[in-house]
C-alpha cells in the first residue's frame, strides 16, 4: 500500500525536533509556533495514513507489530497535542518528538503487509478495547517521559521539575481510566470470544499488573502524598510493566494474544 | 449501618487488631504488592503442566517445592486466594472508614471500590460454581454430554442437534431439543454464543471425521472411546464447542461498570484542581 502519507509525517515530525532544537538552544521562542504547527501538519498526515489503511484492509488497523507502533505513535501525537492546549507541555516537546520519530523509523524496517484479522477478532469490542489501551499507554508514555526529564533535572526544586512533577501525575490521572476501559473491555470481549471473561493469559496478567502498579502510584500520590523522586521512580516501574506488556509477552510467551 | 459495622469489629480484641491492620493503606498497598509478584511468578513459571514437562524443564527437587508451594498452579493456590481474600477484606474496611469521615465528597472512590469488590466476588463465585467443558457434534446428529476440564463426562437436561455447519463463515446452526420438542433453532457465531439455562456455547473448533483429542480435555484423546461415547459417523464434518456456565459473570459485569463509572468519576468530574494547587504551591 501507499506509504505517502507516513514519509511526510516522518519527514514533518523530523523537521518539528530541529525546530524545536533551534528553539531550546537559540532560545527564539517565535519558532516554537512554527515547530508546532508543522508536528500539527505531520499528525494530519499520520492520522490519514491510518485512515487510508483501515479503508484498504478493511479492519481496524491495530493487527500486529507494524499497525500497533504506528498507532501508538499516532496516539502519543494526539495526546500530546491536546495537552498542549491547555497544558505547558514545551519541555516534553523534544523528547517527545524524538521518540514518535523513532518509532516511526523502528515501524518502516518491519513488514508493513496486511495480514487478515482471524475470526475470533473480528468485533466492534476491538475498537474500543484497542483504541482505550493506546489512548491510555500514550498518556502513560507521556507520562513517564516526564518522569524521566524529572529525574534528569540538576535541581529538584526548579520550576521546570515541579512543572514537571506535576505534569507526569496529572498524565496518570488522565490515562487510568482508559487503561481501565480498556482492561474491562478486554475481558468482556475475551468472555464473548472464547467463553471466560479470566484465564490468567500472560497479556492479561501483565496488563493487570500494569494497572494495578498504577493503582498504587495513584494511592501512593493522592493519599500518603508521594511526589517527586519517589512517585518518579514508581511511574517509571509502572511504564516498564506497560512496555512489558505491550511488547514483552509477545516476543517471551505464547499466549490468546498473540496478535499483540 | 456502617457505624454499627464499625462498633461490630471493635467488639473483639483480636478482630478490631485484624481490622486496623487492615484498615490502613499501607496493608492494601503491601497486599496489594504481593498479588502483583505472585502473578507476575506465575508468566514467568510454566502453569499446569502435566508431571513430566515439568521433570524435562526442572530438576526433581525444585519441581518437589514448586509444586509443593503451589507454584505450578499459582493462581489456584490456596495462598492466592487467601491473599486476594485479605484484599477484599483490606479494601472493604479501607471503604468503610472512608465513608465514615466524609461519605459526600467520597462518592466516586465508594463507587470505584464497590466495583472491585463486586468483581473480586464474582470471581469467587465463578472459582466455586462455574463450570467449563467442551462437546463436538455431529453433524446431523444430537449431542447432550460434554467433557469437563477435570475430562469427567457431564449430562445435560437438553439435545442439541447439528442441523449444518459452515466452514466458511465458521459457523454451526444448532436446535435445541428438550423430550423431543424443539425450543430454540440459533446460529452460533465466533462471538456469537448460543446461550440456554445458564449454559453458553462458544464456536471453539471443528473437524471432519475421526477427532483425536484437544490441549486440555485430555479424556477426549482416546477416539475409541470417544467414537463409542459420541456416536461417531465416518465422513462428516464436526463441530467443537466450548460449554461454559458461569454465574459469576452478572457481579464481574456489575462490578466492572461500577469500577469505570468510579473512576471516570473521580478523575474526570471531581476537580483535582484544589488537590494541584496546594500541591503546586509547596
């Protein structure tokens, strides 16, 4: 299929880091706009390609490893573009960047062929299920980039880290109730599919695992007031139980998910 | 009520020590903690094997504590369940006593919990009367027995007949029959079960001919006696069905919507913004 549409995001959201480097480095905050109007245009064009690619393969375009990193890349952008709206999200614009350009890369060395969706996946419980989790893990990804630039600040008392801080949390606080969604509707589909609503599969386990680490970082943070380093290291542990999850048990396990 | 409840548990010496170890945080954070462990061990460590693939991937020694510590069936361990009951048990008390000091403002936390607790007894409930099996059917040919997982044969009070089964569309049209009457012609579907008297029946499988057996139903990989006990026909197409009854799915359902309306609730319509600002200030 035409892969058009992926090059000029590729291409756009290359452009948008060195824009943002020129940004950061000469300090010029005018070309920010320009960085971000163009990661804008880039998104348009990932947000067709996806579309393109729903409509030729006639099924959502969450099947296998190629589909998968596209869209989570795609949902890291839509994430991070409607954050910045109403967020300061400036400092996570580099980092963010960065990795949305080399997933993209990582995505064009796998087979891009469109395999068929096997009978037992075919619902609309697909979309909602797989489009909550890729919402959600995107935040969560977000998230833990924030968490990492924390942890990477000289002083964690500047402005920049508690902005920082805060930012990470406020994106668990969005991203726990997609991955709930998500994990619910897993489990309803997998009851509809293959008649237990729980059979302990590794994917399963291991995503709710990663909730349940959530779970405590959430606890942890709004009731026994764990912030900073602490609440840092904790999301971090709870993004590597997501990239775990994500990819992890598919290349360690044999398992129902084996679509990823 | 719930101050009732409260003065209840404080009746017993030993009990109220139970309760407020339980009632803190920190324990549901702890217990909460070894679940996460537990079924993490249990991705890592094969999960019901039969006797010798364990002997070919472990010493016998190491096999021997495996075994004898549960290991080899986490998830069905005594100790698990007694962990995920003490959660429970954690996570009631840790209600409670919310509800206790400000019930209005506590809403979406109460929902949210409510829900987990809803869940964690559906699957107690599913643990103790839920039943699993599988049937193959002939076509043209009635079917009332099914294999269970422990390969124990079990009877059911109706018929169901094979009227066709498509290959293409992987799908079988089935009647059901109770004292020769007809009381319900259906479709079964990937994703599309046939639902009766509590029993449902998930499109699993199909074949032509002999069947020889299949993972977990060990009792069906013997097709003498299977062809004996399912009135085998040579030259026909089958179909497998998983049978599941399951009572516990109503309180998972109930409690998964609770869990997502709680949490929807409480990060979505509750203003965090008095909690960040004075977080944001310090």
């Amino acid at each position: 299929m035409n892969i058009t549409y992926i090059n000029i995001a590729f291409a756009g959201y290359f452009l948008a880091i060195i824009i943002y480097f020129v940004t950061t480095a000469f300090k010029a905050q005018s070309f920010f706009r320009i960085a971000t109007i163009i990661f804008t245009i880039s998104f348009v064009s990932h947000t067709a390609y996806i579309f393109e690619r729903w409509f030729i393969a006639k099924r959502p375009p969450f099947v296998g490893m190629y589909e998968s990193i596209i869209f989570f890349s795609w949902a890291i952008c839509l994430v991070y573009l409607v954050m910045q709206r109403r967020k300061k999200a400036k400092p996570l614009s580099i980092p963010l960047s960065l990795s949305v350009v080399l997933m993209l890369g990582a995505a064009s060395l796998l087979d891009r062929s469109i395999k068929p969706l096997m009978p037992a996946l075919k619902s609309n419980w697909l979309v909602i299920h797989a489009t909550s989790y890729f919402i959600g893990y995107a935040g969560m990804a977000i998230s833990f980039l924030a968490s990492m630039r924390y942890l990477f600040q000289k002083s964690l008392n500047s402005p920049l880290a508690l902005d920082l801080d805060c930012l990470s949390f406020r994106l668990v606080t969005f991203s726990f109730p997609f991955l709930t969604i998500g994990l619910t509707t897993g489990s309803v589909w997998a009851k509809l599919a293959w008649g237990a609503y729980w059979s302990w599969d590794p994917k399963e386990t291991w995503a709710l695992i990663s909730w349940s680490v959530y779970a405590v970082y959430l606890h942890q943070r709004l009731l026994k007031n764990w912030q900073g380093k602490k609440a840092a290291y904790l999301n971090v542990v709870g993004f590597l139980c997501v990239l775990f999850t994500f990819f992890g048990v598919n290349y360690l396990f044999k398992g129902l998910h084996s679509y990823l | 009520m719930i101050i009732y409840a409260i003065s209840y548990l404080n009746m017993n010496k030993f009990v109220d020590k139970i309760a407020k170890w339980l009632s803190s945080i920190k324990t549901a954070v702890i217990i909460l903690s070894l679940v996460i462990l537990a079924s993490a061990s249990g991705t890592f460590i094969p999960q019901g094997l039969a006797d010798y693939e364990y002997m070919r991937r472990f010493n016998q020694p190491a096999y021997h504590l495996l075994r004898f510590f549960g290991f080899t069936d986490i998830y069905h361990s005594w100790w698990f369940i007694v962990l995920l009951i003490l959660l429970w048990c954690s996570i009631f008390i840790c209600t409670l006593k919310r509800l206790k000091f400000n019930p209005s403002t506590q809403l979406p936390t109460v929902i949210t919990h409510l829900g987990l607790l809803i869940i964690l007894a559906g699957a107690l409930v599913t643990r103790i009367l839920g039943e699993k099996g599988f049937m193959i059917i002939y076509e043209k040919h009635n079917q009332d027995t099914y294999i269970d997982t422990d390969n124990k044969f079990k009877t059911l009070n109706f018929k169901i007949y094979l009227d066709d089964f498509s290959l293409k569309d992987f799908r079988s049209k089935v009647v059901i029959h109770k004292q020769a009457q007809e009381i319900l012609r259906e479709t079964i579907e990937v994703n599309r079960p046939l639902s009766y008297q509590g029993y449902s029946f998930y499109q699993a499988s199909y074949g032509r001919d002999n069947f020889n057996g299949m993972g977990k139903y060990k009792a069906l990989s013997q097709p003498l006696k299977l062809a004996e006990s399912l009135g085998r026909r040579p030259v026909s197409w089958w179909t497998g069905l998983e049978v599941v009854r399951d009572p516990g799915v109503p309180f998972v359902w109930c409690g998964f919507i609770l869990l997502n309306l709680g949490i929807i609730l409480r990060f979505y319509f509750r203003p965090n913004a008095l909690y960040l600002k004075r977080y944001i200030d310090n």
